[in-house]
C-alpha cells in the first residue's frame, strides 16, 4: 500500500513516540483504557485462557470415551463436561476470538486511524464479555448445565441443572458481540484514511466488517430466544415446551436463525486473517481481489438463508428442506473462491514458509475437508443417515477447530511482533503448526469413520467395536493438546528474550506494518493518504523483469 512521500517521513518520525504497552503500566490504567490496542490485547488474554479451559474439558471428553460403559465419569457429569465444552468454546473463544482480539487491534491501523469510532463502547463491551463469561462460569462452578451449547427445549425448560445462569450469560455476551459489531460498521464508513476506498481495503477488514453485519444483525434474534426459554423456565410459560402448549420445533427455527450465520461470524474473520497470510508470504498482489472481498459479503448475505437445513429431521416440510439444501450448496460457492484464489495467488509466488504462512496452508487444508463434508450435509438423504452422529461432530470441528482455530494461530503470529514488539523462535512456531496439523487429524478423521458406522454424538457409551477408534482419536486429542501448549510456551518467552522486532518483519505492504512495532497510542502522529492498492507487491512481469 503505497503512501504519500510526507506519510512516509511522518510514520518514520513517529519511532520518538512512547509504545502503547508504556502509555501507563498501572493495572488501573489498562482497566480505564479507551486506546482500541489495549482493549484487543485484554480481549486476546481471555479468549485463550477460556480456550484452554474448553481444551481441558475436551480432554476429560475424549479420556472417557477411550472406554465403553461406566468410566471416570457417569452420564449426567458427561452430559455436563460436553455442554460447559460447547459452551465455553463457542461463545467465549470462537465467537470473539479473531473479531473482538484482532478485529480492535489491528482494525483502525489498517485503516490508518487513531482509534476505533466510539472508544469507550469498545470497552463496555469488553466488560459485557467479562460479565457473560463469569456468570457462566458460575453456573459451571454451582453444577453446570447438561443442555448442550444449544439448549434445545423442551429439556432446556425443564432440567434441574443450572441453565437459567447460562442462559444469562449467553444473553450478556450478546450485547457485547452487537456492540463490537456496530463500532466496528462505523469505524470501517468513517475513519479510513484519505485514498483508502472500498477497493483498496485489506481483505481482512472486508471479512471483519461482513462478520459485524451478521453480529448486528442476527445476535438480537439469539438474545430473544435465550430470554424466551430464561423466562419459560422461570413463568412456566408454554412457549416452546409442548407439554405447555409450545412449539419446541419453532425454537429450532429461532435458534438457527442466529447460530448458522454465527458459523460466519466465527469462520469468516479466519478467512480475512489467511487472506492477508497469503498474499504476503507469497509476496504477491492477491489473485482476484474483488472476488474475494465480495465472497465475504456473499457469504454473509447467504448465511442468513440456509439455517433450515439443521431441521431435515424435525419436521420440516419436504418442500422447504429442498429450498434449504440447494441454498446451502449455494453457500459452498463464495467460500470455494476464497479457496481457489488463495490457491492462484499462491501460484508462481516467492513463497516463503514462515510460521504464519504454515498456520494458513494447515487452514486451507482443513477448511476444505471441512466444507466438503459439509455439502454431505446438506444432502437430504445422506444427512438422515449421518444426522446427530460423530459425522456431524468431525465436520463442525473440521471448519470451527481445524479451520478457526488455525487461522487465529497463524494471525497469532503473524501480528506477534506488533502486538508486544518482539520475535519469536521460527523453528518452534513451524513446528507446533505441524504438530497441530496432525494431532487434529488424527483425533477427528476417526470421527467421520464412526459417524458413517452409526455412532450417536453426546452419548457417553458406545458398542465395543467401536473402541478402537475412539482409542485414535483420544490419542489424537493428547498430540493436539501438546501442539496448543507449545505456542504458549514459547510466545509467553518471546515476552522477556526474544530479539525485538522491526516495524515490518514480513515485508507486508499494509499500514499497521508502516507504524513501529509496538505502535505508539494514537498509531499515527498524521492521518496518513494511501495513493495505491491494497497489496502493493510487484506483479508478475515485475518479478521476472
């Protein structure tokens, strides 16, 4: 992204100003903080520590299923290890993860602004989150809920266990991700740099702000339905609860109205994050541009058109399952641009296999097995064979975990050296992306086998011929486990010795890479004015030439 000669000298002087991580080293002055940096890095601190907790109780998962029958764990503590596994993994990691970590950090410096577009609103709902999050935690503490992440009624309504405070928290958490949403919408119409149109935007912030679009959009409609069974429980009202009078079938529709286009809201910013991976680790402009910026809002737009396709089973009129299983074949289409863009610009590139670009090879890799299977799904007749088995399970995983979770690894490292101005060891970085890569594939492949054999999900037992493979895949889960610890590890090191980084060590071409690493308070001392595209790398000819 080529700027002005006056921009250039501006960004350089801005080295005299004092780091965001030194602007106050109080634990007072990070709490009052308005600067959008820090909120990220707060943010960022939480989702992994609630990672880790999820990842615990995935462990306890797969160690009891290495046995059939009674072990370690009865049905009831089972049912509740997956549910506080769901819970904790989707809202309190995946949803926020990239959006509300990376999203407020590097957001307004890809935009070559100060801040985000409302300052104190940023970290309201960093509170909101903390809020959610711990009276989840104490439903967790006080017993925990055995509902599943997705509360389907009418058992939701009726079970002794603590969802009313899940509920709760879910409910806060959803004001938090509509009001990270909103900011982000505004700050993308209102603060962008002099010369940065839509068509010179960074891939990322297309995929940033189609994922507020749904965050805005289709959060409320989870609220509503949340507080609707919250209040069901406590009134004993029959609004989904059939034995009441309610429709538990219409409580689907609202539930999947929201949680299908939050598949969006959790892959799409990894799609923004591996868009950026690749084009600057192949040092080349990107391969289809404006395809893959206009995928993200495809993607977003038809996320809210296929939620039916989770009700093949329930009811659904034959006629409304074909509408819904042909929209979501059509949905496969903006995320296969994506794939084979990434792919093109790839091609002929100077490819160059840092830890990051590692981290977004792994993402295409599992992404795609992931969303192929999908399409299996949204076949009618094969998605009544493999409906609720571990079918399900390895293909959720194989987007959500294999994908998002390695796209939040490799953004992880590549924006590292920014975020806390140091580097890291390279060969420790590739080697966990490796690590990860199998251990993943090992613990879920599996899966897909077991799902096919007719293996029911949230079962706590199974028939013993299906031993063997549970006994991989929780072999699987230890490697991935030891793969999740090693970034750890290593990055909390980098803090205290590793070498300090450069402005730029990438060579990448966006403008938080203009600023020194870590970036002052108010990122840039001038607004700087963009005179060029996105990706400004030398094309082709200019490479050979």
């Amino acid at each position: 992204m080529r700027l002005s000669e006056a921009d250039s000298h501006a960004l350089a002087g801005a080295n005299a100003a004092p780091s965001y991580l030194h602007d106050g080293t109080t634990v007072m002055s990070w709490l009052n903080t308005r600067d959008h940096k820090r909120v990220g890095v707060m943010f960022l601190v939480s989702v992994i520590l609630f990672f880790f907790l999820g990842g615990i109780f995935a462990l306890l998962l797969r160690f009891k299923l290495l046995q059939p029958g009674p072990f370690f764990v009865d049905a009831l503590g089972y049912n509740r290890l997956f549910t506080l596994h769901g819970i904790v993994m989707i809202f309190l990691f995946l949803i926020p993860s990239i959006p509300s970590a990376f999203g407020n950090f590097v957001l307004p410096l890809m935009l070559g602004a100060r801040d985000v577009a409302f300052p104190r609103l940023n970290l309201f709902s960093f509170y909101l989150y903390l809020a959610g999050a711990i009276l989840a935690i104490w439903a967790m503490v006080q017993g925990g809920a055995d509902t599943g992440w997705t509360f389907y009624t009418p058992y939701s309504s009726t079970t002794a266990t603590q969802v009313l405070p899940v509920l709760l928290g879910v409910f806060i958490l959803g004001f938090s991700s509509i009001l990270t949403g909103l900011n982000f919408i505004v700050t993308v119409h209102t603060l962008r740099a002099p010369g940065l149109n839509w068509m010179r935007l960074p891939l990322f912030v297309w995929a940033i702000y189609a994922t507020s679009v749904i965050q805005v959009l289709a959060t409320p409609v989870l609220g509503i339905t949340v507080l609707v069974v919250a209040v069901e429980r406590v009134g004993g009202f029959g609004l989904f609860d059939p034995a009441r009078g309610g429709d538990p079938v219409l409580f689907q529709h609202m539930f999947w109205f929201y949680s299908h286009p939050a598949v969006y809201i959790m892959i799409l910013p990894g799609m923004g994050v591996v868009s950026e991976l690749i084009t600057t680790f192949a040092h080349k402009r990107t391969f289809g541009y404006t395809y893959i910026a206009l995928s993200s809002v495809a993607i977003a737009v038809l996320g809210f058109l296929v939620w039916g396709h989770h009700l093949f089973v329930a009811g659904e009129s034959m006629y409304a399952s074909m509408v819904f299983s042909l929209l979501s074949y059509l949905v496969a289409v903006p995320s296969g641009v994506k794939v084979f863009n990434w792919t093109a610009t790839l091609h002929k590139g100077s490819v160059e296999f840092r830890t990051p670009m590692v981290y977004a090879l792994g993402f295409i890799g599992l992404f795609t097995m992931g969303g192929l299977t999908g399409l299996f799904l949204a076949a009618l007749g094969l998605d009544i064979h493999v409906h609720d088995t571990y079918f399900v399970v390895a293909h959720f995983h194989y987007i959500m975990v294999g994908g998002m979770v390695m796209a939040y690894l490799g953004g992880i490292h590549y924006w590292w050296p920014k975020i806390s101005g140091r580097m890291y060891p390279e060969n420790w970085g590739r080697i966990s992306a490796v690590i990860i890569f199998l251990g993943f594939n090992l613990t879920f492949f599996p899966q897909f086998v077991l799902g096919y054999l007719g293996m029911p999900r949230r079962y706590w037992s199974y028939p013993d011929e299906f031993q063997v493979l549970n006994v991989l895949s929780t072999a699987g889960a230890s490697i991935l486990g030891a793969g999740y610890l090693l970034p750890m590890s290593y990055l909390l090191w980098s803090l205290r010795y590793g070498a300090p980084a450069p402005a730029n060590p990438w060579g990448a071409t966006g403008l938080e890479w203009q600023v020194p690493s870590p970036p002052s308070r108010d990122n840039f001392e001038h607004t700087p004015v963009v005179t060029g595209p996105p990706y400004d790398y030398p094309g082709p000819e200019e490479r050979l030439g």
